[in-house]
C-alpha cells in the first residue's frame, strides 16, 4: 500500500481504495488484538509515543499496538517532564527523537503542531489529536467499527444516515470522521448541537459539494429520526476561552438515553461515542442506561483502536504482506470476551 513511510497527519490524505484496504488488513491482524494469535513482526523497532495532552485510551490503545506486533514503546506524557519546558523548539525535539525511533506517534494540545513536528522529518508520524484539529486514526478507528456493525446488520456506509450529538465544532474525533465519510456514497448528516457548538461551515460545505445531504438540528426528536448510527461526543470543556460557556451550552434535552433512542431512534440504530463519556452530574453525555443495549458500540468502538493503529503501524512500516509469516498461537490464558457484559467476540465477515 503507498502508506509506507508516510506520516498519517489529517483523515484527508486516504482516499477511499486505501480506507478499504485498511479495512482488509484490520481483518487480518484483528485476532492479535484479540490475543488467539501472536505476531513479533515489528521485534526489534521501537515506537515513541509522546502524549502533551490528557489521553487514556488512545495512548495505551498505540501502545497496545504496536507491542502486539512485537515492537517495544519509549512513552513521554505532558509538558512537564519533557525539554519542551526548557524552551525547546518542536523542530528540534522532532529531530532528537527520530534518531532514536522507527515510529512516532503524537498528541498536542495546538491545531497543526503535529504537522510542524513531521516537517522535515522522515520517520514516519501519525497524528494522536492536534487541539481541536484532527484525530485521524479516531476516524479509521470509527469507520472499522461502523462497517463491522453494519455488517451484522446487513446495512452499507453509501446511504447510510448519521446522527451526530454533541460539541460538533470542537469534537477533532467528528471533524476527521466527516472527512473520512466524504469518501462514501450519499450520506445523510444529521448535525445535532447547540447554536454555539455547530460544526464549521467549511466542513459542512465540503459535504455538500461531495453530494451529501446535511441537515442541522437543535433538538433530538428530528435529529435522532430515521438514522443508522448515533455518534454522541463530550462537550470539549478545555477548548472553550470560557469554560462557563461549556457548562451553558449543553442540557437535559439533548442527552441521550434509552428513552430519548425508544422514543426518536430506529429499532437497530448503532450508538458510538469516541470516549471518554462524561459520568459526572449535570454533564449531560452519553446516559449510562443505555449501557445494556446491544447497540450500544462504544466498548467494540474502543476495542477496535488497537486493531486499526496495527493495522496502520504494519502499513507505514511496511510489513501488510509479512503479517502471517510472523503469527505464532497464543498459549495464555484469554478470555472469550472481555467482560461479563459483552457479547463474545465477533469478525465482521461472520
Ligand atoms: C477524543 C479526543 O481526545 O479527541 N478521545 C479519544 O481520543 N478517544 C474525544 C474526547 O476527548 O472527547
């Protein structure tokens, strides 16, 4: 695949033959990041995963990654221990450690700083979030969840209808996957946020012009009607110059929950959330009484990270077509599902 060797900065560099090739390779590595095999693919590379900004999941996710196909991780998190406090330059921290790794992963609180750290520097970096930018491996992650749901369900991506909830003009997770969707066929959008949380024009222009439908909403009643998935985000209280806007800007009426999706929501509606959810009073996230629905996709949609950024690591490293030569069974112990909530396992071919 062209990926080798490329930094992987914004969900706009893949076209859609890439996006489905990706897809192909997830299926193939996806039962090492289910642990019934085990690769050392990557023995012997070493993966810098520098973190300037709160993250659980997409920190260990990385990781999680890139030791599952055998490589070992050098981790460096917040500003406070690293030489940027001493005044050092991105330029110059970029340079340092490209000497030292195969693979660079970063997240930055400020839109674009990943792209200034890449420049010039050939070992290939991927983008972890920049500010309210980008997060680029969060959309290939939620593109693989949405066509492993809809596969169960019999249902395609061209044509599909989308809901999304929430802080849609600081949600990076929502920018990159509108992006990524403008790949795709007829799709319908379903923008549903306060006046002061609305999506950027210019992405809502760039939909249009890709010939999909895009309507905006401040209430669940039409937001949630006839879509395919729901995709809830948290209302990015760090992004905002005020943080009492944030509290402001969000109420009881926009929540969803299991009565907001009996009432509005399709039968078989997906329900994604890139996480963390807010449980915290009078946050108004995700509802946890949703929790029990099946269609509730956000523990698969996390789960599923550690398949795509493999699958990304083995293509910009190069190594897509070695991936069976290195599999070896997995002799410990392994559950068949990751909680007593969870339904087992499943392949999206099944
Ligand atoms: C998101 C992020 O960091 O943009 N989290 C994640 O990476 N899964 C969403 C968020 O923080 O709300």
């Amino acid at each position: 695949m062209a990926l080798v060797g490329q930094h992987v900065l914004s969900i706009d560099q893949f076209k859609r033959a890439q996006l489905e090739s990706l897809l192909e390779v997830g299926a193939m590595v996806e039962p090492i990041a289910q642990r019934k095999m085990r690769c050392n693919v990557l023995s012997g590379a070493v993966m810098a995963n520098l973190f300037f900004e709160a993250s659980t999941r997409t920190r260990l996710s990385f990781h999680t990654a890139f030791a599952r196909l055998g490589g070992s991780v050098s981790d460096t998190t917040g500003f406070t221990f690293s030489s940027i406090s001493k005044g050092e330059s991105l330029r110059d921290t970029a340079r340092v450690i490209a000497g030292y790794a195969d693979a660079i992963v970063m997240r930055h609180p400020d839109i674009g700083s990943v792209a200034e750290f890449a420049r010039g520097i050939l070992v290939p970096i991927i983008n972890a979030g920049d500010g309210a930018g980008e997060h680029p491996t969060q959309a290939l992650l939620d593109y693989y969840t949405i066509y492993k749901e809809f596969s169960r369900l019999g249902k395609k991506i061209d044509g599909m209808s989308i809901a999304m909830v929430g802080d849609l003009k600081h949600g990076r997770t929502i920018h990159s996957l509108c992006k990524l969707l403008q790949c795709f066929e007829n799709i319908r959008f379903h923008l549903v946020c306060p006046d002061n949380l609305r999506l950027p024009k210019v992405l809502i222009e760039r939909l249009k012009q890709a010939g999909h439908r895009v309507y905006e909403y401040d209430n669940l009643q039409q937001g949630l009607a006839g879509a395919d998935v729901i995709y809830a985000t948290r209302i990015q209280k760090e992004r905002f110059a005020n943080p009492q806007e944030a509290d402001m800007s969000y109420g009881e009426s926009l929540r969803i929950h299991r009565d907001s999706v009996a009432r509005y929501g399709e039968k078989e509606v997906v329900i994604m959330h890139p996480l963390p959810r807010d449980s915290r009073e009078g946050a108004f996230d995700l509802s946890e009484d949703l929790d029990e629905l099946s269609q509730l996709a956000i523990f698969r949609q996390a789960d599923n990270g550690v398949t795509m950024r493999m699958a990304l690591f083995a293509c910009v490293l190069g190594v897509e077509n070695q991936l069976t030569r290195y599999l070896t069974p997995n002799r410990l112990f392994v559950p068949t599902r990751y909680s007593e909530y969870d339904a087992p396992f499943y392949r999206f071919d099944e």
